[in-house]
C-alpha cells in the first residue's frame, strides 16, 4: 500500500471529512467538523502560512498534520507540525511522511524552530525522539458529563459585577478581543503571543463557524468586561471552552470561575451533554478550577520542540 502525503484540498469536501475524522479518533476531546476545518484554512492568516497536509493511502485518508508558523509571536522563525494518524492505519510510514514534509516546507520559511504536540504515550513519544523533538511542558484535556454531572449551583454576581452573554457584545465585539488578548498574553506557553490585529481575531475567533457567542459568558465590570468564559460547539451535543481568563485588574476576584459557571449552566440548558476544555499542566489554579466544575482529565499531550539547523 502506497502512502502520499499532499496538501489538504479545503473546498473539497471529502478532504474535510477525512481530515475530521481521522482527528476525532485521535482527538475525541477536541472540537472539530468539516466546516471548521476548511474554514480553518480559508481563513487562516496570510503570514501564517497555516497548509495542512494528509497522508493518503488508497485514496484513504489515514492521517494529517497542522503546519503553519506561530505568526502573532514576538520571536520570528517559530513553527509548529502536528501529527495524528488514524489509530488503526499506524506503521505504515504516514507519520513520518508528514513530518519530513512539514519540516521541509517550514525550514523553506526560515523557521528555525519547531514546536510539536505529541500524545502521551511511549510509542508517540519515541517516535518524536527519533526525531529529533525533545519534550518541554504538558497539557491535559478535560471532559465533564454534562448530561449527568452535577454542575455547582449558579452564583448571585458580586455587587457592581454583570453577567452577560457574548451575543451581547455582537454590535461591536471589540472589548471581548481586548480582554482575549491581555488573558492569552499571560497564558503560560513556550510560544509567546501577542494579539494585536483585530480584524484577525474576528476571523479566526469571533466568527469561527464552531464559536458560540450565546453560551460564551462574559463579567462585566463598570461596563466593560473584566472576565469571560468562551464557548465553542460542534452543532450536536458537545461543547467546549477554549479560553476562560481575567483582566490583570481583576483577577483573585473569582470573576472567571463566576462566568465558566454560568456557561457551563446555560451549555446544559440548551441540551449540550459533553464539556470538554484543556489546561496546561502546570497551571495549577486553573486545574483546581476545572477539577471543582467536576472535569476529569482524559488524555495529555506532551510539546516538543526541534531546534532547525
């Protein structure tokens, strides 16, 4: 059996699919649908360079790989390559097709560094070693039963504290961007990010097909947003939060614990039955936040880094 590594075809909707489900057996914690994949890409900004490959056998897609280079980081030459092969098509050379491409095409856009997410397990593991990719820090994934689970109860709003919608926000969404951009500045990270072009943000976050303004949650504090829980749905039944922070301003308030809160509650109340989410490993206030909503950790991943010579 041949394997062929090429670019995913974004507008070719057997692309999409393939592409998602080999993701989905991979990732069950993850969000992903066709749309969103291809939208991914169309949408993607230009110095980005974001060309996601597959690797194809018999006109199969067995697996795929996330390329692109970390563009909104203050340090140049950053890029990433994440793969993921169908867990019933390993050993067939597909993982290793994708990364030599992706390295090839990343080392032709002056990355000098590559940073890679690798699913905790041994045989993963050796095989980004092999590689030359050296793990750094972790983060696990989180799944909290919402059909069953039992969420804690809503909480009255501190005095002078609003709990809104980001639906709210839809005239002019430019506040939730500002206090997206200073909580993923203090977000820990190997790759530093700055947010700072708002019609991005707009794009890739706000009218993501998957973003979900009406189970987004944000505090508003003196008319402005303080704290926010973002929500993104698959349009069935699972839901997932991608970012919960504070403004500097407010932390130690339990403002953003006060609106993942009061998104989880309105998740459930609009039939969602699965919440998943991610924390790094070493965000430990964050971890006790989820552990106390009643998430559960279902997987880890591992980054890695190649430095490119």
């Amino acid at each position: 059996m041949t394997v062929i590594v090429r670019d995913l075809r974004p507008h070719d909707r057997q692309d999409a699919e393939g592409f998602t489900r080999v993701r989905h057996l991979v990732l069950p914690f993850m969000l992903h649908t066709p749309e969103s994949v291809a939208y991914d890409v169309l949408h993607a900004h230009p110095d980005a360079h974001y060309r996601p490959l597959v690797a194809e056998a018999d006109g199969e897609i067995i697996g795929t790989a996330q390329v692109g280079l970390a563009h909104d980081s203050p340090e140049p030459g950053q890029g990433y390559v994440n793969v993921y092969v169908h867990p019933e098509r390993t050993g067939r050379g597909a993982g290793a097709l994708l990364v030599a491409t992706a390295e090839r095409r990343l080392a032709a856009l002056s990355a000098t560094k590559l940073f890679a997410w690798v699913l905790d397990s041994p045989g993963n593991r050796a095989f980004a070693g092999r590689r030359g990719y050296r793990p750094s820090r972790s983060a696990h994934f989180l799944r909290l039963d919402l059909a069953n689970g039992v969420l804690p109860p809503l909480q009255e709003p501190p005095a002078g504290v609003e709990l809104r919608s980001g639906s709210d926000f839809a005239d002019d969404p430019h506040p939730l961007f500002l206090l997206d951009a200073e909580a993923m500045a203090d977000e820990p990270s190997d790759v530093a990010q700055e947010f700072t072009d708002y019609e991005a943000w707009l794009l890739e976050t706000w009218k993501h097909p998957l973003f979900n303004a009406e189970l987004t949650s944000v505090a508003v504090v003196d008319g402005r947003p303080a704290a926010f829980s973002a929500a993104r749905t698959d349009g069935s039944t699972r839901y997932g939060t991608v970012m919960t922070g504070s403004a500097r301003a407010h932390r130690g308030r339990g403002l953003a614990k006060l609106a993942k809160n009061d998104s989880l509650h309105r998740a459930r109340a609009a039939g969602l039955t699965e919440a998943f989410t991610g924390n790094d490993g070493g965000n430990g206030p964050m971890l006790a936040i989820n552990e106390w909503f009643g998430y559960e950790i279902c997987a880890t991943e591992v980054r890695h880094v190649r430095e490119l010579t």
